[in-house]
C-alpha cells in the first residue's frame, strides 16, 4: 500500500502548530506582565498610611493571652 501525503494537508498542520505556539507564548508572557502588575513588590513591609499589620508577634510575657481568655474575646467579636 502506498501512503499519499498531501502537502496542502501537512503545511496546514504545521502553520496551526506553530500559530498555536506562538500564541500560547504570548498569552503566557502578557499573564506574566499582569502577575508582576497586581503584586506588590515586598509583601511583608511595614504597612503605610491607616492600613495597620493583621499579625504582630508578643514577645513580652505580659501581653501573654491564655487560651480561654482567646476563645471568649472570639466569641465576644463574633468572628
């Protein structure tokens, strides 16, 4: 048996493969540009403006909270 290959058939294949390629690469590159756009540079530096840090460590054993003292300040804000 022969194998008849149509040359139309396999430019076109090749013309969609690389058309798809190309496209894929730039929708990637401009999802970059657009990743690199929404987020900050440094997540953790210190807030500016009335914007305050959701989290500050206690390194002090006077502001220690114990557990049942944290469970009924949850409760109590409603959280």
């Amino acid at each position: 048996m022969f194998l008849i290959i149509s040359i139309r058939k396999v430019a076109a294949f090749i013309r969609f493969v690389l058309l798809f390629t190309v496209l894929t690469l730039f929708f990637y590159h401009a999802l970059s540009l657009v990743n690199q756009w929404l987020i900050p540079t440094d997540p953790y530096r210190v807030p500016v403006g009335h914007a305050v840090k959701a989290f500050q460590p206690e390194n002090s054993l006077e502001s220690w909270v114990t557990p049942r003292e944290r469970l009924r300040l949850y409760y109590w804000y409603g959280e």
